[in-house]
C-alpha cells in the first residue's frame, strides 16, 4: 500500500468540507491486517458514536447464519412458521390487493425479495406500510403489542409489492429477520447479538441505544439545506430519524436499521469477516458459511431492480450485502467480490478479501453519502494498491 497515495484522502474530504458538503467524519482502511490510515474530522472524534441505520443489516445475517450453522434455522422454510401472521399476506398490484400465492421464505427476507416495503408514497404497498408502520409504533409504545415478536407480526398487515421470490425491493425483511431470531432464541434480539457477536468481538459501544455515560460521545446529526451545505440538524429532523431519544430503548430493535456504534467496532466486524469468520482466535461462523453468505444470490432477472439503487450498478446482492460483479458497468478499480453496505446517514464500508483491505467511513448527515464522494475514496484507497 502506497501510504502517500493514501494522503489524497485528506485532500478529497478537506474539499468537501470546506464547500460546506460535510463537516464530521471518520475514516479508517485497513490493509493486509494493519490499519494503514485513520483520520478524524471535527466535530467528530476517534470515540464518536454513530447511527449506523442500514450498516446494521450485515451484522443481522451474521446473527441470522450463526443459527443456520447451528441447524436452527432453514432458509427454505416459511417466515409464517415463526410469525404465524405471514401466512396471510397481501399482494398490492395494478389488478388490485390479493392474497399472495407464495410463501415468504427465510430465503426472501435475507435476499429482499420478500415483497415486503418501507413506509413511503410510492404505490399501494408503501401507503399501506406507513399506516401499519404508525400503528404498530403507537400500539407498542401504549403497551398493545408487547414485544418485538408482536411487531413484526403486526408489519405483516402491509401490503407486499410482488409475489414473494418473484422480484427484488428493499424494505423491512432485516426487521423481521430479527423478529425471527427472537424466536428461535427465545432471546431480545439485543441480548442474542451481545452475546454472539458484540461479546467476542469487543464491540463495548455498539447497542440499540447509547449508554448515558457515552452520550457526549454521540456524533453531530446534520442536514443538507437548499444549496447543498450541511447545517445541524433541528429536532423535526431527529424524530423523522428517530433519533431522538437515543439514550433510551427503542420501540422496536430493528435488525436492519436499529445499531449504534464507532467506526473501532464496527472494524473488529469487518475484520471478522475478512478472517473468514473468526476474530482474534473466536469463531463466529465457518469460512464456508461466510462464502456463502457473501456470494451474489439475485437471479439476472431481478438483478437489474437492484441496480436502480443508488450505488449498486455493478453490483449483486445476497444476504445483505451488496457485492462486486462487474467492475467496468460500475465504473470501479475494486475487485470482484468486494462486499459491504452502507446507511441512510451516510456510513459506508467494504470488505476486500482478494486484497485484505477492509474501509470504513462515518458521517451523520440526512439524507445519506454523496455517492460521487464515495467513488473517490474507494479510487483513491484502490489507486494505492
């Protein structure tokens, strides 16, 4: 690795800051098991706690193989063989709302081709997602629905998109693949995750929400104004988050946007799956597992509703993970096989096998990274090999 060449890192993040584009940050890379470059913007410090949103969904099928391994769990089976209310799911589509055909599969929600959305305005399924979403909230903060067991059975009133297995959207299967680890464990998908995986991998500062004595550790949340610059972000903006209250537990522990953690912890994760597993002599799960889990699983029918998301041209995705398929259509010096994922505030990391290099990148801005800024660091860390 060509250390000086690293240094052009500085130069591409001191650029966007100073256009007002970004203010805090972190970076690190790490490179053939040594961590080759780190730096740290102001306001943000090396200890600095972010929301990882949708950074949370790896470390989710990591929880989820752990299972498999152990034969508790079938990715073939049905979802309604632990959620009994997803054995009567709806299908929104241009002939109207029908009952679906297919059953979701453990399979569907780790691969996103279940049909279930995100809240939105995009389509009878969005809408219907919102309504649920809202009452599911309500329901259990009032103590209706008691557990995160009942809320995903309750998410299973929004409508689908398409015929599970028929199509690719990304959505809350994370959220219910969780729901599904309680089930088996029998276990709060928090205490099954600090166990399995935050335990052995020393991720002290990584939870569904920040201790009190860590809280002046949290990293600013910013939004983007009508130029472009980042301003801090008001109070609206952290309920529209939710964020808001982030020293207490939430409502629900979403397994595919709930974590909190620091860019040190999240490395020791990246470091685990670059060891094929293993961490520091503790093994999470088998090389062959994690082969598999981080092999391109979207048939080439479906693969191109994937790549209408920001970022993933040239990419498949399996598991969770988004990973390199066709360097040239994505305009990228990576290898294929690289994998990772990022997060609605912007978090960022890949893991490179064939070139031991794992980057991270932190920041806390509304409405996520720019992807062009995204390329140049994965140019920059590539160009220095």
């Amino acid at each position: 690795m060509n250390i000086r060449k690293l240094g052009r890192l500085d130069t591409l993040i001191e650029n966007q800051r100073e256009k007002g584009r970004l203010q805090g940050a972190t970076i690190l890379v790490e490179h053939n098991g040594k961590r080759v470059y780190e730096n740290h913007y102001e306001p943000d410090r090396e200890d600095s706690i972010y929301k990882l949103f949708s950074m949370t969904k790896p470390i989710t099928s990591v929880a989820a193989m752990i299972l498999y391994e152990r034969g508790e769990l079938d990715l073939m089976s049905k979802v309604s063989d632990y959620l009994p209310a997803f054995a009567e799911c709806k299908v929104a589509s241009p002939e109207g709302i029908t009952k679906a055909v297919n059953p979701i599969t453990i399979k569907d929600l780790l691969n996103m081709t279940s049909g279930i959305v995100y809240s939105g305005d995009f389509g009878e399924a969005e809408r219907s997602m919102t309504r649920v979403y809202k009452e599911a909230k309500t329901q259990r903060q009032s103590g209706i629905l008691r557990s995160n067991v009942d809320v995903c059975n309750k998410l299973a009133e929004g409508y689908l998109a398409f015929e599970p297995g028929s199509g690719f959207r990304y959505g809350h299967s994370a959220d219910i693949m969780a729901g599904v680890i309680e089930v088996i464990t029998g276990k709060k998908y928090s205490e099954f995750l600090k166990k399995e995986i935050f335990t052995p991998l020393n991720m002290e500062d990584t939870g569904f929400w920040i201790d009190e004595s860590k809280a002046f550790r949290q990293a600013v949340l910013y939004r983007r104004d009508k130029t472009g610059k980042v301003v801090r972000a008001e109070d609206d903006v952290k309920r529209r988050m939710e964020m808001e209250n982030p020293t207490s537990m939430p409502w629900f522990e979403m397994g595919g946007s709930g974590l909190y953690s620091t860019a040190n912890d999240y490395a020791h994760f990246a470091q685990m799956l670059l060891n094929k597993g293993s961490y520091h002599g503790k093994e999470l799960i088998g090389k062959k597992t994690l082969s598999f889990m981080t092999t391109p699983q979207l048939p080439s029918g479906i693969q191109g509703q994937f790549w209408d998301m920001n970022g993933c041209l040239g990419y498949n995705y399996g598991n969770y993970f988004r990973i390199l398929t066709d360097p040239a259509m994505a305009s990228s010096n990576g290898s294929i096989g690289e994998y990772g994922w990022d997060g609605k505030a912007g978090t960022y990391f890949f893991v490179d096998p064939s070139e031991e290099l794992i980057v991270i990148y932190m920041q806390q801005i509304e409405g996520g990274c720019d992807y062009s800024f995204i390329r140049g660091i994965r140019q920059i860390v590539y160009g220095a090999i």
